[in-house]
C-alpha cells in the first residue's frame, strides 16, 4: 500500500499556534519535506520531534519530486511543510500533491494557521466574499495594471507584500483604488503583531516601519457589498435546485441560500420566484 502525503500547517508566528494533530503527524512521518530544513529544524527542536527532514523548495522541486514519489509508492508517509501557514499557498507543494492525486496516492490536509483568514477575519471587512492573489507584481507598470484590476472586483482581496515593496505598492493602491477601506496586517501571531485599519491614503501615511511580514486586505469598493449579493437568476435557480436535489425542502434550500450569500430569507424568497416566473414566460 502506498503512504500518505500530509499537507500539514504550521505557526506562522507564535509556537502555540501549532496543533496536536500536526505535532503527532510530523512525529509519526517518515520523512518531512520542508521549505527551509533549518527553519523547521528550530520548530522540531522546540518539540523534541526527531523525524528526518529534507529539502523541498522552488529551486530543487522538479529534482526532488521524483524521489518523493517514489517514497510514498513504496509506502511511507512524508509530511509536507514550508516555513510557515499552510503549505502550498504561495510556497512550494502545489506540484507534489498534484502529481500524488493524479497516481492516486492519498493526500491529507492537516489544516491550521493561515496568513490569509488570520489578516481577514482581524481586518473588519466583508468576510462573505474574498479572493487571495499572491503577491503583486514587482516592475511598477505590471503592478499599476495588477492593482487597477482590482478596481472591479465586488469581494475583500488579501494579498501578500515583501517589506521592501510594501510602500510603494500602497501608494500605487491608494492612487488608483482612491478611499477605499484596508487593512495593513504586520507580524500576524508575533511578539510585534500590528493591524492598522482605514481607508487606502490614511494607511499610507501611517505605515509603520516595513519591517516583517505584511498581509493587505482590500475591502470592496463602496456599496459593492451590497451588489454582488445573490448571483443572477440562472445560477440562483441551479443552486436552489441542487439543493433540493439534495434532499433539503424548499424553506431550507432558501435559508441555506440566504446564509450562503448573507441576505434575508425573504430576499432570497423573492428573487427565486422572479427567477422561475421569468424562466417559464409568466409576466
């Protein structure tokens, strides 16, 4: 029997942040991909795990893979790591669970601290709707065009800044998104953890020292909360008849939608009707 591929989270910051479920896995595995062994030797330490490492980066992970494979084709379990959060987004591993999935070699999700929900759920914006997208282009031109894309989209972005870029790509997002609402997260979890909250300009001049690890959340533009609401009437009644296919009643599948997108039942109610008169030709 094959092995397992874990895919397991850990602390972004603070080491209590880690969970018991990660702590058994990592010591149960047989090997640990890592991103940066010596940094994940210094969270192995901390909790006397002796499990062997081995290197897994962007740079040796079209080199390593194969090898990997082949280890878990012959039955060991491999805990996927990078340096922090969640393997994966944004850090090497995309690739690897990839190619497991598709031989049909088991990949399990050890789930946890998360850069990205952590800056969302501290940034008070619309959390109903959200897009993660990375980090913004480097050249200036490409970011320009990067952050006016923004400018249409009806949900929260998150995404991830290096510090040295950090300023000059919110002069560029207040310059061209205007007021738009923001949240700067610095050192999620740490010793020196900041959230600064406010519209795109008055965060600029505030920015403190870029320094660290930065996470920016960009609200909607105004009023785009309330219009992204439900979807159009064709998608609103596939949804609302998957649901009923799935064996909810009516009342429920449109409580389920109105939870779904955070609008009243009665909303919900509303346009589901509108949305089969018009489909059927009633006027």
């Amino acid at each position: 029997m094959p092995g397992t591929l874990f895919v397991v989270a850990t602390p972004i910051g603070n080491l209590e942040d880690i969970t018991s479920r990660a702590l058994r896995v990592l010591r149960e595995a047989a090997l640990i991909a890592a991103e940066d062994t010596r940094h994940t030797g210094r969270l192995l330490a901390h909790f006397a795990i002796p499990t062997p490492t081995t290197s897994f980066y962007e740079q040796n992970e079209r080199e390593k893979l194969p090898r990997l494979l082949e280890r878990l084709r012959a039955g060991d379990n491999i805990a996927l790591v990078s340096d922090a959060g969640t393997p994966a987004v944004s850090d090497p591993g995309y690739r690897l669970v990839q190619a497991a999935a598709a031989e049909g070699i088991r990949v399990e999700a050890i789930p946890g601290p998360s850069a990205i929900l952590a800056a969302l759920v501290a940034s008070g914006l619309p959390t109903n709707a959200f897009t993660f997208l990375g980090f913004p282009p480097a050249r200036a031109a490409a970011r320009d065009r990067w952050l006016a894309d923004l400018g249409a989209r009806r949900e929260t972005t998150i995404f991830f800044e290096a510090p040295h870029r950090v300023r000059a790509t919110l002069e560029a997002a207040a310059r061209i998104l205007g007021s738009r609402p923001a949240a700067i997260c610095r050192e999620l979890t740490k010793l020196h953890e900041e959230v600064l909250r406010g519209p795109l300009a008055d965060l600029v001049r505030s920015l403190p020292n870029p320094r660290g690890e930065f996470t920016i959340v960009i609200g909607p533009a105004e009023g785009a909360e309330a219009q992204a609401g439900l979807p159009g009437p064709d998608e609103l009644l596939t949804e609302f008849g998957q649901l009923t296919d799935e064996g909810l009643d009516r009342r429920a599948a449109i409580s389920e939608l109105a939870k779904r997108y955070q609008v009243s039942s009665r909303e919900v109610y509303a346009a589901v009707e509108q949305a089969r008169a018009a489909a059927e030709g009633l006027p």
